[in-house]
C-alpha cells in the first residue's frame, strides 16, 4: 500500500504532522559613486554585467526618454561602451515613459512584452536609466518577469539617486493610488553618476535634497546641522556640497534598509516614510503635478506642526525645519492642500498600506522620531492652517 492509500485509510487521530520550513535567502547589492559611467575606460558598469564565470554577458537597457532628449548622444555613448568592453546588447536602449504618469499598468504591459519578444531570460541583465519612477517601473517589469531577471539601476536624479533609486522596493500606480501595486526585490546593483544630474532643472535638483532633510531628521542630528551650515551651497546645487548629501542621504538610508530589521516592510514601523502619508495624497491630488520631493517637503513641515500642537516636539526644532525648507525655496502651500478632506483621507490610505494599523513616525527632536498609531483630525486641520500661514508669511519660497 503506497503513502496515499495509507493517508486516505486513516481517521483524523492518526494523521500525520504538519510540514513546517524555515530558510533564509541572503541579499547583496552594492551601490557604487563614479562619474562618466559609460566613458570606455570606467569598467564600473562593465565589471556588473559579467556572468558567473567572468564573461561579459548579455543586457538591455531601458531609458528615461526626458533623459535621452536631454542627452541625444546618450545611445551612442551606450553602444560604444558596450562595444568596448565586449557585452553584447540585445537592442538598441529602448526609451521608457518618464515620471509618475508612467507608472502605470499599460507601461508595465508593454515592458513585459519588449522582455518576451527580446528573449530575455534570467541569465541575462537589464539596466534602467532614469529618475525613480522609471526605476519603480522596470525593477517591477523585471522582478515579475521569469519570476526575477537581475537588475542594475543607474539613477539620474538627486531623488533616485539618494533614496529611490537604493531600496528594495518596485511598484506601479493604480487605482488612483501611489505605488498600489509592487514587491520587495533588491537590484544586482546600484551605480550613481554624478555627471548624469547635470540635465536636471534647478526645480528637480532641490526636490531631491527633501528626503535628505527626512532622513537627517530622523536620525542624524549631525547631518540636518551640516545641511543648516550648506543650505545655500545647496540651493545653488554647487557640486562639493551635492555629492556629500546625495552620498550620506543614500548611505542613511541603505543603513536604515538593511540594518532596521525590516527591509521587506512586514511591521507597521516606517520611519524612512516620514512627512509621506500626506506627500502620497497631495501628489495624487495634483496628478503628479507636485513632485514627490516637494510633497515630501509639505508633508514634513506639517507633521512638525503636528508634533509641536500635540507636545512631541519644542518650538526650537520647527522653527529649524521652517528655516532650512524656506532657505532651500521649497514651496510651503499648494492649493490642493485646502481641501482638508480629501488630505487627510490619505491617512486612511496609509493605514491600509500599512496593512491595517496605523502607524505614522512623528519628530521628537531634530534626529529622533517615534510612531504614533492615533491621529487627531482637529489638530491634524490646525497644523494645515498653520501651514497655510506659514506659506503666507515667507512668500519668497516659491
């Protein structure tokens, strides 16, 4: 008698135990600082697209197309490096639509289908190019094909570049929510070229430095005072200072990701989505109008206002905030913010994003945070209006 007979003879006393497994999988990624990543002597890229054994390998590259307006020699440069250094490439850099508005399921369809007829499989790589919507884009095109092909993401914003671009998360909007749809899925690889920022417009370079001032906020005390000391080396984007808060952003957050204990999201602690409950909801309310750097920068601001209303946080450290978000000329106030509903209907969003329990991290100081799991909407609509007044009182931040 074979082990299904036995099975389906015995009662319910004698089955037997339950299969329980266990396993970890490890991850390792690095993320590499250069400049002139496709100059044919720079083997930074060259040395990641290289197979098991050494030999250069196969790859596609998937490219901002804001990206290959701005650089119209860009494919050139791709195919001659390529060339160079002896990767085969499986087509020509194909331009993918930028910015959130790309973010979307026919986007994604089409990647999918770029992938099959291109026959990539998972021994090959995919390179993306571009800001951090485009990388959210392909890395969740590439980890849902063949159940993972092996990403390398070159990031060409300041956003992407110290935050976006080094996570370990993919995802799409949907359903008139950010990022609805998406996974957890580390890139091979993550290489910042300073040089690839140049094209972006002052607007994007002081976007990008909004989740720096988060992640100092947070938990560096000592960076948020060296960004007070080079605000305005920063508001000019002069390079020394750029690069040093592009790299220490990014090195925060990569501490934070892999040495936080929850880099797959599975608690309702998020302390790197600080000021981003409202950020999501304002640039949804705006059709990606806002970018998200500049929500972020709102959404912070108004969740110190909160904190000082509600006794979390002293006078002292908003008034830091303000000054630091005013002297980098980050606006204060969007008129989609006056319709209090429809913001604080974010919350809502956020608490099933989360999974069920809210949880929003709120400043105790400049560096220290705590998550709270209750809101109060009378307070929460007195720190909008002190958000209003604050937009009012420094008009030249716009």
């Amino acid at each position: 008698m074979d082990v299904a007979q036995r099975l389906a003879n015995s009662s319910a006393e004698q089955m037997p135990g339950d299969l329980e497994a266990a396993f970890q999988v490890p991850f390792h990624f690095a993320v590499r600082f250069t400049r002139e990543v496709f100059s044919p002597a720079n083997s930074t890229l060259s040395r990641e697209l290289c197979t098991e054994d050494g030999a250069p390998g196969n790859v596609l590259f998937f490219v901002d197309d804001n990206l290959l307006q701005a650089l119209p020699g860009l494919t050139a440069k791709v195919t001659a490096y390529c060339s160079f250094h002896q990767v085969r490439l499986l087509a020509p850099p194909v331009p993918v639509k930028a910015g959130e508005v790309g973010k979307q399921g026919d986007e994604l369809a089409k990647l999918h289908q770029q992938l099959l007829d291109l026959g990539v499989d998972r021994h090959n790589f995919v390179c993306a190019i571009g800001g951090g919507a485009v990388l959210d884009l392909v890395g969740f095109a590439c980890s849902t094909f063949h159940r993972g092909v092996p990403l390398i993401r070159i990031p060409t914003t300041v956003l992407a570049q110290n935050d976006a671009g080094i996570g370990v998360k993919n995802g799409i909007n949907a359903l008139g929510h950010k990022n609805l749809l998406g996974n957890f899925c580390p890139p091979k690889a993550v290489i910042n070229d300073f040089g690839l920022l140049a094209t972006l417009s002052r607007r994007d370079k002081r976007a990008g430095l909004a989740e720096a001032i988060k992640v100092a906020l947070i938990q560096d005390a000592g960076f948020f005072a060296w960004l007070e000391g080079n605000a305005s080396a920063l508001a000019a984007f002069e390079p020394e200072a750029s690069q040093f808060a592009i790299y220490r952003c990014a090195q925060l957050h990569l501490h934070k990701i892999t040495l936080g204990g929850d880099p797959f999201e599975r608690g309702n602690g998020r302390p790197l989505d600080y000021g981003h409950w409202s950020a999501h909801k304002l640039e949804v309310l705006s059709n990606h109008r806002i970018r998200h750097g500049e929500a972020v920068a709102v959404g912070m601001l108004l969740d110190a206002f909160y904190a000082n209303l509600v006794g979390l946080l002293h006078e002292q450290a908003l008034a830091r905030l303000l000054s630091l978000l005013v002297r980098l000329e980050f606006p204060l106030w969007y008129p989609e913010l006056a319709d209090q509903e429809a913001i604080l209907q974010g919350l809502e969003d956020f608490r099933q994003h989360l999974g069920g329990d809210l949880s929003i991290p709120m400043l105790t100081g400049i560096g220290s945070a705590l998550d709270v799991q209750q809101i109060d909407r009378g307070q929460m609509i007195s720190a909008l209006e002190r958000l209003r007044t604050a937009e009012e009182s420094a008009p030249g931040c716009r």
